[in-house]
C-alpha cells in the first residue's frame, strides 16, 4: 500500500554505512631492502651476517637470498675486504670472478643480483667466512665515523653505471694471476662498497684514483714483465749451448 506523505523513507534517520565507518587504511607496502640498513654502520651490517648462517658451509645463493637487493654494496664489501690482507694464492682469482656479477648489475642498474645457477651452488667455509668478517669489523669500527652520507646523487643510478664499469675492471685485475696485483684493486671495491652501503659520494670519488693506481700497476708489471721474459730468454739461449757440452 501507499505510504503516508509524511512517513520518512525507510533509509532516513539511518546514514550511508559505508560513509560512517572507519575506512581501513590501505597496507602500507613493505620496506625496500636496502632501507633496513640506511642509517646503520657497515660494521653493523657485518655483524649481523656473522651470525645469520648455520652449518659448516654457505652457499653463494645462501648468501645473496639473505642480503636480497641489497647486495651489491654488501657482497663487493664482503668479496673485496679479503684483497686487503694476505691471504690464500689463487682466491683472488675465484673473488674476482664472483665480482662480475655484482658489477655488471651496476652497470646495467639492476636492483636484484642475479647469477647462474652453478655460481650459487658454489660453497665455502663458515668458519673461514665469519673470521675474515670479524678481522674486517675491527678494522671498519676505527674509520667508519669519516663515512657519512654526502653527495648521495653519486651512489644512485646513473653514477653507479660507471660505478660499475669501473669495479667490473678491478674484477678482471683480481683474476689476472699478477703479482701483488690484490691490494689496490681491493681497496678500490672496498671503498666503493662503504660508498654504496652509506651514501658517501665522497668516498666513491676517492676510488677512482686508487683504480688508476691498480691499471697502472698492470700496466708496469706486463710492461716489465716482458722485458724480464725477454732477457732470461736470451740469457738461457746463451747458457743452454754451454749446459749441453
């Protein structure tokens, strides 16, 4: 039947539900990987790596799932830190390598770290991991108060293409078998890595002469070399006809 003129509609005195209740914000999205460590020390950040494997090996995939898109900085430190004091023969050649692929991403501006498959199944010792770190956090707790954040636009995409393509030659001077040829080149990474890691543009443009300093050492020594090869070759050519009678 009709209702009365005067009857209020049967939504009056009844506002809109969906006008009146709390709106439930939206989630907000999940901090970006590297904003877990802005504003703490790399020191901080080694720490807290030498307690995040068990086991008696790490693999380099454990490794990079753990430190997610925020490994570039923090796996050229870890990489380039051991360069810095003697070490084994010959792993300067296996950490060179390993140093293509944070390098190339770099250059290429890639977020995420990707290496193949083989490259992540590659392990080495725990033990052996955690003493170099520790040995390399007393040393960064004594300098790291001169790392701050400064000429940041330096260690941000574009800059870091030629970041990049810089560290990417500090790698293939590390897998050359070259005489005294690991200390330059890691002090090169290893500034670039606290570069990234705090934000110092500053100190990323310290690391360019020390890069010089590592070509130029290469230069030299293949230079020098071949004359010395060159001269005991001729010196053997001479002495070997009077060996043989």
């Amino acid at each position: 039947m009709d209702m009365p003129a005067s009857a209020p509609p049967p939504d009056a005195g009844h506002p809109d539900i969906a006008a009146v209740a709390p709106r439930t914000p939206p989630p907000s999205p999940p901090p970006r990987a590297e904003a877990q460590f802005e504003g703490r020390s790399a020191s901080e950040v080694l720490r807290e790596l030498t307690e995040a494997f068990g086991g008696e090996k790490i693999s380099v995939g454990e490794l990079l799932d753990r430190l997610d898109s925020r490994a570039h900085g923090v796996l050229l430190l870890i990489l380039a830190l051991p360069m810095c004091i003697p070490n084994i023969p010959g792993i300067s050649t296996i950490f060179g390598v390993l140093m293509i692929a944070p390098a190339l991403g770099l250059l290429l501006g890639q977020r995420r770290l990707w290496v193949p498959r083989k490259v992540r199944a590659w392990t080495f010792s725990r033990d052996g991991f955690t003493r170099a770190l520790n040995i390399a956090i007393g040393g960064l707790r004594r300098v790291e108060f001169l790392i701050k954040p400064r000429l940041s636009f330096l260690t941000r995409w574009p800059a870091t293409s030629a970041v990049g393509f810089q560290t990417l030659l500090m790698a293939l001077v590390l897998i050359l078998p070259i005489w005294g040829a690991n200390l330059s080149p890691g002090v090169t990474v290893t500034l670039t890595a606290l570069a990234l890691m705090q934000r110092d543009g500053l100190l990323m443009l310290l690391s360019v002469p020390c890069a010089l300093g590592s070509l130029l050492w290469v230069y030299l020594f293949t230079k020098y070399g071949v004359i010395a090869a060159a001269w005991v070759g001729e010196w053997l050519q001479g002495v070997l006809p009077w060996l043989h009678f």
